[in-house]
C-alpha cells in the first residue's frame, strides 16, 4: 500500500517557465479554436481579438491546476493564475493580430 502523493519542491524559476509555458500554450490553443470557428463560417479574421478575459479564466483553471497536480507541484496561487489567464489572452490577442 502507497502513502500519500508527495509534492516535488521545485524552484521558482522552473514553476514560473511551466506556468508560462502552460499559458502560452492555452492561449494558442484557444487562438486556433476561433480560426476554425470562424474559417469553418467563410469568414475572414479582421478586428480586434473577440476573446474575454472570463474566457481566459475559465481555460487556465481548466489546465494549470492539472498541469501543476500531474508535476506534483504545489497548488497555483491566485497570484499565478492571475498572471496565467492574462499571459493567455495576450498570447491569444498577438496569434490574433500577427494572423490578420
């Protein structure tokens, strides 16, 4: 019989590329999702990004507690997922920008 699951101390610079690197994917992720949205419609990208920082939210909680769990890292701050959900709609709003 196994114990609990130990956390992994790890060092901040480590959590800190992994939060980062997490967002950045989520935001790209979420940038494709609305180019086949919108390509599968016949419409073209053009405007401002349509995303809401709601969004964000909702897909960063949805992955960067897991990514962390599955790391057995301890949980995310609200300070992290802050910066996560808005490291997400930038990285979304620039794959957005840079697509038009």
């Amino acid at each position: 019989m196994s114990g609990p699951a130990r956390l992994v101390a790890v060092e901040p610079d480590a959590r800190r590329a992994l939060l980062r690197d997490t967002a950045v994917d989520i935001g790209r992720r979420w940038f494709a999702s609305w180019r086949e949205d919108l390509l599968r419609e016949g419409r073209v990208i053009e405007g401002g990004f349509p995303g809401r920082l709601a969004e964000a939210r909702a897909l960063v909680a949805a992955s960067v507690g897991p990514a962390f769990a599955k790391r057995r890292l301890s949980a995310v701050t609200d300070e992290e997922l802050g910066w996560a959900v808005h490291a997400t709609y930038d990285e979304a709003k620039r794959a957005w920008l840079t697509a038009r």
